[in-house]
C-alpha cells in the first residue's frame, strides 16, 4: 500500500481525522500498518502482548480453543474498532487469538510503548482514543450482562437488541435493518448456545414477525417488540 493510499485510509478513522498532513509526515504512520490475508492469524495463543491494533478494513474474529479443542469466537471485531492490548497494559492474553475473518483486512498496528508517547505528543489523539476506549467497554460490559442471562431465548432476544442498537440503521428509532455479518454459527457462539438452537429461536421468531433474517441484512421490524418478548415494556 502506497503513503498516500495509507494516508486516505487512515483519515476515515476518527482518532486520526484531525491532524494535519504535517504531523502525519511526522508521525510516521504508514510504517505501522499490516495487511493480512483471509484466515491468517494476526496474532494467536500470545502471552504478553504488547501491541494494539486499529482495524481499517475487514473483519476480525477474536476467540480462544477451549479443553476440547474447539474454537470458541468471544467477540466479532469490525472497521473503525480497535483490539489487542487496549487497556495499554502488557498483560497475558490467556491463549486469545484474532484472526481474519472472511476476507482480507487492514490494521494500523502501535507497540504500546510507542503509542504511548504519541499520545504525550498529541493529546487531541489522546481524547479520542479514550472515549474508543469507552465505547469498546460499555459493549463488552453489555455482552457480559447478556451472557449472565441463563435462558437462551433472553440472550438471543437481548443479542439482537444491542446489535440493532450498535449496528443498525433506522429511520424512526424502532425499526432497524442490519448489514448481516453474522452466520447462525456465529450468534450461537456470541451468546453461549448451539447453532442448532439459534436457528430454530429464529425461525421461531420469524414467524412470529419479529426478525427476518437473510445472508445480506438482519430486518428488526419493532425493538419495541422485542423488547415485549423479555417483559422490559
């Protein structure tokens, strides 16, 4: 990827949209970003890992392999979120891998301590980053909460509402349509559940006319309605 290529591709990210073309000279972006292909593993099974990655482009699968030797997906990342050592501390990851997940991506990778100093040097980055940093909890702490849910039908339930919510277009703030990034296989892992059992709950709701889901989008006709369903309203 050419500078100014690398140059466009940062300035559609919040954190880097305000400085100048002096100080992204300065800075020294283009050296810190990576392209993986399809499948390969950006990193896997790392223990002390010191970098914190931007994704650009694509998506990023985060999981673990469980006593059974099974892959377990904890969080789908996508453009725009950040991931890897966000907190900016060298801690062990406890065999976390992150992954390409269905295509080709695009990072800009920062050793913690070089992004460190670059946040000394540029506070306004400072800020932006600290309020990414707040978004990326507030939904990790919402999964959490979900996933403390014992019935399946109110984690799924509750799923699609935070994936409307986060993800979601709407005009009239009830009615959300999704780009559906997820396969059934995926929700199921999301909320601790088989895939056999998402798909029937979906069915289920379906008919019902409370979803319709497809390859491309995810149709949410009422989050009011779902919302019915867990007894909030």
């Amino acid at each position: 990827m050419s500078g100014d290529q690398s140059f466009l591709l940062i300035r559609n990210y919040n954190l880097w949209a305000h400085i100048s073309d002096e100080e992204y000279e300065e800075l020294d972006l283009v050296h810190h970003f990576i392209e993986a292909p399809k499948g390969e593993y950006v990193y896997f099974d790392s223990h002390n890992l010191n970098k914190l990655y931007f994704l650009k482009g694509g998506m990023i699968k985060i999981g673990h392999i469980d006593n059974e030797g099974k892959e377990v997906i904890k969080e789908i990342i996508r453009e725009g979120e950040i991931f890897g050592q966000f907190t900016l501390e060298k801690n062990n990851l406890n065999g976390e891998f992150a992954q390409a997940y269905k295509s080709d991506v695009s990072l800009c990778a920062f050793n913690i301590e070089d992004f460190e100093k670059l946040l000394k040097k540029k506070p306004e980055i400072a800020f932006y980053f600290s309020k990414q940093v707040g978004q990326k909890l507030h939904k990790l702490q919402n999964r959490l909460l979900n996933l403390l849910n014992k019935d399946v039908k109110t984690r799924l339930l509750n799923f699609l509402i935070m994936l409307a919510q986060e993800e979601g277009e709407t005009v009239d703030g009830d009615s959300y349509i999704i780009h559906n990034f997820l396969t059934h296989e995926d929700m199921a892992q999301l909320i601790a559940s088989s895939r056999q059992t998402v798909t029937t709950m979906l069915n289920h709701m379906e008919t019902k006319g409370l979803v319709t889901v497809s390859r491309q989008q995810i149709k949410i006709p009422s989050v009011k309605s779902l919302q019915k369903q867990l007894g909030v309203i």
